[in-house]
C-alpha cells in the first residue's frame, strides 16, 4: 500500500508540472492580463460577493465574500490565511485595486462600524475579460479531445474532486435525468460491484442484471417504460427503472443509490418519481420484488405507501435469501 501511495504522488506531481506548464500558470500573468494569478484570484472572489451564483445557492460562496463583510481592519489576516497567501501581499493586492480604480468601499447600512468592499463598473469589466480569456484558453485547451470522450474527461475531473476533498462536490444538488445510452450498461455494472461488496453475492446476481437490462432495451415502448439517473456534481450516483408488465400493472426495477450519496434522500426522490409516472401514466398498480436483508430500500418502499403481500425463501446469488413482493395501488 505504501508502494501504492508513492506511486500515486509521483502521478500527481508529474500531472501538476504538465497541468502548470500546459494552461501558463507559471507565467508572469494569467491568461495575457495584467494580474497575476493571485491578484486574479482575489478579484474574481470579490466579484461575487453580493452576486448569488448557482453555486453560492448551493451553499458555496468565496472565502473573500465571507470575510469582507466583516471589519476591514481583520479581514487581510484572516481571508490570507483562508487563500494561503502572505497577509501584506493581500493588503498591497487590495490597495492596487483601489488605486487603480477597481473596487469601492461604502458603509453598510445596516451596521455604520461595518464597510462592504466591492467591484467598481471597471472592475466588473476586468473581471469578465478575465473570465472570458480564462474559457478561450480552456476551450482552446480541449480542442484536441474527441467529442466521444468528453464526458469522460468531465466525469475523471469530477471523480478527481470528489476523492481529494473538493467542498464544491459535496455541496453539488442532486438531479435526476432520464437514461441515455450506456446508462444501463451503467446500473448492471455499479449494481453488481456494490452487492458483491456489500452482501457478498456472486456474479449470478450480475447475469439477472444483465437480463433485466437486456429486457428493458429490447421490449422499451416510450411513454410506458422509464429510467431515471440520479447525479450529483454531473457524476452518476443512483437509478431506477419504471417498466410495464401490462397495461395495468407497472414495475419498480433496479433501484439503487451509491454508497458515497446515501443519506441525501436520493433513494425516496427515485421511488417517488417512479409512484407519480405510474401515476401519470395511468396504471392501477405498482408491484416490486425485493429481500428482506435491504433494509434501507425496504422502509423507503413502505414509507412510500408499498405493501408487503409476500415473501418466500430462496437460495440465490451464493446466499440463502428471503424474498419479498411488494405492491402499491394508485
């Protein structure tokens, strides 16, 4: 393991000095401006102080919107600590701002001892140019990856964050998005790793997957049959399936959250947006198979309305197993 560790931080090093050299952070200033890196930085953090992004709805905001709105006299100290930059080199990065005419300082009405700092007309046009020059770059950046291997790009970045720590992901909304091709593939293979994982059981559980799968794709009519895919951050952390069995009677199939989203509530959005579509669609019933040793999923089934009609014992997947079908009427 230690011979692991040491490799992975040879990889990371080696890709820093690539990732540094390939988008210019070395250089003097950021993408051809006339800030730096740091001085970018500060700048982009105070043009969004007062301006609510997507991102500070989901709970995130810049470490200068935080500080800012405090005393100025502690605030060098404490936003450079936050941004790991010496405390005098952030107080001469904001007397060049204001000298240069880029930020404003008023008093807060509702507290006279507070002053907010924020971005004049003229800072607000610094920042957009450089913001727009930082998307030249970074598309120019990607120009060479095939559009077949985009989304595989965006999900290792994703999956890059996510393992290292980024509070962005943790604090990224779940969304649920119908399926698309190799989302299937998807379920069959996250589904069959983590029952291995977490019940031990065998590849015989993966070849049930694949036929409930197979069957999906094969006997799918639009407007009846359904499949969701939860994502959180852009990455893929949970499914379920809505399929008829008649037209009265539909099934609730494959439900599933990853172990690292669970807690979130992912598992009842996915269970009640498979009870409304029934709904909408007009089927009378909503029947599901299950074993009793899920318990997580069980109580989201009955606190969703399902009810335990039978159960029978059964030896599968390596393991003596007790399984349950449930139903609910619309």
């Amino acid at each position: 393991m230690l011979d692991e560790r040491n490799a992975l931080v040879a990889d990371i090093r080696r890709f820093n000095r690539f990732y540094t050299r390939t988008v210019g952070l070395l250089d003097e200033t950021l993408t051809q401006s006339a800030f730096t890196l740091t001085e970018a930085r500060v700048l982009f953090e105070l043009g969004h102080l007062d301006r609510p992004t997507a991102s500070e709805t989901a709970g995130e905001r810049g470490f200068l919107a935080k500080g800012f709105h405090l005393e100025m006299g502690p605030i060098a100290s404490d936003i450079a600590r936050q941004l790991r930059v010496d405390a005098a080199y952030l107080t001469r990065i904001l007397r060049k701002f204001a000298a240069e005419g880029l930020t404003e300082t008023r008093t807060d009405p509702a507290d006279k001892r507070r002053r907010i700092l924020s971005l004049t007309a003229r800072g607000e046009a610094a920042l957009s140019g450089l913001q727009a020059a930082a998307d030249r770059d970074t598309a120019r950046l990607i120009e060479s990856v095939p559009d077949d291997k985009l989304q595989e790009l965006g999900s290792a970045l994703r999956k890059t964050g996510e393992l290292l720590g980024d509070p962005a992901r943790e604090n990224s909304q779940v969304t649920l998005r119908p399926h698309r091709v190799g989302d299937v593939g998807w379920v069959v293979q996250r589904q069959a790793q983590l029952y291995a994982e977490e019940y031990g059981w065998t590849i015989e559980f993966e070849a049930m997957l694949a036929e409930i799968g197979a069957d999906f794709i094969r006997n799918f009519v639009p407007g009846r049959d359904f499949c969701w895919i939860a994502e959180r951050g852009g990455q893929p952390v949970g499914a379920v399936f809505l399929v008829h069995q008649d037209d009265e009677v539909a099934k609730l199939r494959l439900l599933h959250v990853e172990a690292a989203a669970r807690g979130l509530g992912i598992g009842k959005r996915l269970v009640a947006e498979c009870v409304n579509q029934a709904r909408a669609c007009g089927y009378i019933r909503l029947v599901l198979w299950t074993n009793d040793i899920l318990v997580a999923a069980r109580a989201i089934y009955e606190r969703a309305g399902f009810k335990l009609v039978s159960q029978e014992h059964h030896h599968s997947f390596g393991k003596d197993l007790t399984g349950q079908t449930w139903e609910m009427d619309l």
